[in-house]
C-alpha cells in the first residue's frame, strides 16, 4: 500500500558545484537557512545540520 504521509521524512542529500569547483561553507549555510525558513514557514521542524563528507558519506 502506498502511504503519502508520515510523521518524519529523512532526507540525505550532497551539495556540489556543477563545475567541479569546490562550494565555500557560505553556499552551505545559505541552503540551510532556507530549509530552515521553508519549514517554519510550513509548520515543520528540522533537525540534523551538515558537514563535510567523509569518504564513507560519499559511497553510494
């Protein structure tokens, strides 16, 4: 049965350039502040943060 809702959705994304160029920790910080504000606005909590990946994240 396909079910639409749930209490936590968890989400495990990367942020990388298109370029190949390395990202400074400003883009990080500006992705999160969004996701913050898109959840607040939106009656949602987040929790969790981000870092940079270690070679056992990048494994697929």
């Amino acid at each position: 049965m396909n079910k639409d809702t749930e209490e936590v959705w968890l989400f495990k994304l990367f942020l990388e350039s298109d370029n190949g160029e390395e990202l400074h920790f400003k883009k990080a910080n500006e992705l999160m502040d969004l996701i913050i504000l898109w959840a607040e606005k939106n009656g949602c909590q987040i929790g969790g943060g981000y870092r940079k990946p270690n070679e056992k994240d990048l494994e697929i």
